[in-house]
C-alpha cells in the first residue's frame, strides 16, 4: 500500500505539473483573448460570472455522481472533457462571424463546469494520500513547484502572443493548443493514481440545505460563507484588471505577462514558511493575517500606473493570496472527515462559485456608472472591492475557530516570523489549541 501511496503522489504531482503549463498557457489568457475579440465590460464581466455561477449549480450533482460511478473514474471523465472543451475555445474566431464573443463565455462555462465537478473527487483521494500534520508542507512544495510551471508557461505563451501583431488570432491559437495538450497528458496521469477504498456510512450523508440550515452553529459553514463572501468582493474587480492594462494603460503583451506572473513569484518565494505556519500556526491564524493584507491589494493600484510601482503591488498581492490560499484549502481539509469530503468541498464550490458569480454581475452593471477616480471608473471598482474584503472580514473572520492543536501566536509574531525577522515556529513549546 505504502507504495501506491508513493507512487499515485508522484503521478498527482505530473499531473499538476501539466495543469500548470495548462493553466499557464490557457486560463491565463482567456480575459486577454476576450480582450482581442473586442468583448465589452459588461461581457468581461459576464466571462468570470456565468462559468462560476453553473459551475457551482453542478456541484449539486457532483457528490451524488461521483458516489454512483466512483471518485477516479469521475474525475476522468470530467478532466478528459475539461481537455476537449479546448476545441471550441480555439476555433471560435474562425466559425463564430461577427460576435464570438457569447460563444466564448459559453465555452468556457463548459470548461469550468467540467473542472469544478472533478474537484471533489480530486481533493478526497489526495488527502487519504497524506496525514493531517504533512498537508501544508506537502501542498506548499506542490503548489511551488507547479507555480514556476506556470510562470514559465506564461511567459512563453506571452512572447508568442508578442511575436504576432496585435490583429492577428495565430498566437491564440497557438498557446490555446499547447494548453490543451498539457491537460490531455494530465489527464493520462490521473489514470495512473491509485483510488483507496473509502467506506460508506449513511450517517455521513447530509443534504445542501441540511448545510445551510446548520449555518449558524457550524463551523465549517461559516467559514465557507466567509470566503464565498470574500469571491464576492474579488470578482467583483477581479474582470477589470487585464480591462486596466491593456486598454485603459495600453500596455503591451509582455507587460501584461510580467505584472501578471509577479504575484505567482512572490508567492512561490513565500509559499514554504506558510506552509510552515499553517501546520504549525494553525490555519485560523493565517487566515486572520491575510485578510488584514487583502484588502489593501486592489487600493494600491489607484496610486500609481508606473510599471515599477505596480510590479511591487503585484508582489505584495502574491505573498498575501499565497498565505491566505494556503490556509483555506488546507483548513478544508482539516474540518470535515473523509467520508464527508466529497460532499463538503462540493458544497464549498457551490457557495464559492455563487460568490463569484454575484460580484462579478455587479461588477459588470455598475462599473460604467461609478463616478471615476483619478479619471477611470476601473479604478473606483477596485476601491470598492478593498472596503467589501474588509466589511467581510471584521464580519465573519471573528467567528472562525482553529479545528486542530496548534501554538499560540499573535499575528505580529506572525508577521516577524513569515518574513524571518523573528522566526518563533521552531519552538520546542507543546502545540495548544488557539481557541
């Protein structure tokens, strides 16, 4: 058993690897290649809104789906036509006549539906793979590695798309199909991964609205309120970013490229003394640092347009999302039990992908009817978005309690030790429970 275990984490982790460079040269780009097919605001909008709003109504079905036909076997399926949904994607500017762009949004609706189903399944067989005291320095490596993946992916699809004029739709075509070979042979790595027998218990059964209904005496669903409350608020900026750089700053591919793979470098550099941390610190406590940082990131850009300055901004945004994102997988992990973590994460989507699509609605109808600041309307929404991150987390954040042992700390000894002034991790003091 112990090496199928060792072997299915390496062939989890080729398969990270490949969705990275897909993800690199393919979700990176869909906000610039609706860009190129001369979408609207609202219609940005609508392109992060419609996937997660379906997206999360399948989630529904995942639980019961993935139980009828098994978790490896399901996540297959939806990898396998994950992959596929790249033909439309690519070919839309050729077939599509004068408005591709609606075809575009329904494309990539497919495409997220397919992916959020396989997540369930994903994240119950990897965490059978690992004990609770490895998660976050396993998921820490993991994600740093696939991370450079990703930046090198996107610098490359980004020198392609520099290479060709700006009229032209070659260069995305180009990365487009390199993304969909990247997930095909993803894909072939998730057949290799071995799935452990997970016992059914009838107990552990409990429908969406027996969640909803529990909300205000449980934990998990608070804190699952609270980051679908905070998707909210990023969505709804979230769209306009790329709108920013390209049109508005007009800057170019390589540009867009560099500030754009910036957060995912800072968060590569911070990603293992998190990872530390929330196995050490406890998950809550990360979770509370983060979210004082959170809300500033999209306030930074209403200071400055100089390329330098924002490539600071955009550093601080990936040491504070690396924490922040971290934190929040892994405490998923850790709150609900094995046979429940198909259903919970399912019911983790489905509230997170109603965030996402709320904000990014509103985002979309009221961002040309804001009075501008400092000339853009863009700049008024992101100010908008940093006083929601912050409403949402006096709000809910208080109301999170750590569900494992871990050591006291404040979030100023926290700041001291992530950053290596203080280091205070290493303690031999015996973990207690912060709450």
């Amino acid at each position: 058993m112990k090496d199928k275990i060792r072997n299915s984490l390496k062939f989890s982790f080729l398969d990270g690897a490949f969705y990275a460079l897909m993800f690199g040269f393919g979700d990176t780009y869909f906000n610039p290649y609706a860009i190129f097919l001369k979408a609207t605001n609202f219609e940005m909008g609508l392109l992060t809104a419609l996937p997660g709003f379906f997206a999360s109504l399948f989630q529904l079905k995942s639980p019961e789906l993935t139980e009828r036909t098994g978790r490896k076997s399901f996540m297959m399926f939806t990898v396998f036509v994950q992959a596929a949904l790249y033909v439309p994607i690519i070919i839309i500017p050729f077939v599509t006549g004068s408005n591709p762009v609606p075809w575009l949004i329904a494309a990539v609706t497919l495409y997220t539906i397919s992916y959020s189903m396989s997540l369930p399944a994903w994240s119950s067989i990897i965490t059978q793979y690992l004990p609770r005291a490895k998660r976050g320095q396993y998921f820490s490596w993991r994600q740093k590695v696939c991370g450079f993946i990703t930046i090198v992916a996107t610098f490359g699809a980004g020198l392609i798309l520099y290479l060709f004029p700006k009229s032209s739709v070659l260069g995305f075509t180009i990365i487009m199909s390199v993304a969909m070979a990247a997930r095909f042979v993803s894909w072939h790595f998730v057949g290799k991964m071995h799935e452990p027998r997970l016992a059914q218990k009838p107990e552990a059964y409990f429908s969406f609205w027996d969640f909803i209904s529990r909300s205000k005496q449980s934990n998990f669903a608070k804190f699952v309120f609270f980051v679908g409350a905070i998707n909210f608020a990023i969505s709804m900026s979230g769209p306009f970013f790329a709108v920013y750089m390209l049109r508005e700053l007009k800057f170019d591919y390589i540009t867009y490229v560099v500030l754009s793979v910036l957060p995912t470098i800072a968060l590569l550099l911070s990603i293992p003394a998190w990872g530390r941390h929330t196995d050490k610190a406890g998950c809550v406590q990360v979770i509370r640092f983060t979210t004082i940082l959170l809300p500033v990131i999209p306030v930074l850009w209403l200071f400055s347009s100089s390329r330098v300055y924002l490539g600071f901004a955009q550093a601080f945004s990936g040491f504070a999302w690396g924490g922040f994102n971290l934190a929040v997988s892994n405490f998923l992990f850790d709150a609900v039990t094995e046979e429940k973590r198909v259903r919970c994460v399912a019911y983790f989507n489905l509230i997170i992908g109603l965030g996402t699509f709320a904000g990014a609605i509103l985002g979309g109808l009221i961002v040309s009817k804001l009075p501008p600041i400092f000339g853009s309307s863009l700049l008024t929404i992101f100010l908008l978005s940093g006083i929601l991150r912050l409403v949402f987390k006096l709000i809910f954040v208080p109301k999170i309690k750590e569900v494992k042992q871990v050591f006291n700390i404040s979030n100023l000894d926290l700041f001291f030790s992530i950053t290596g002034i203080k280091p205070i991790m290493d303690s031999s003091q015996p973990p207690t429970r912060s709450e």
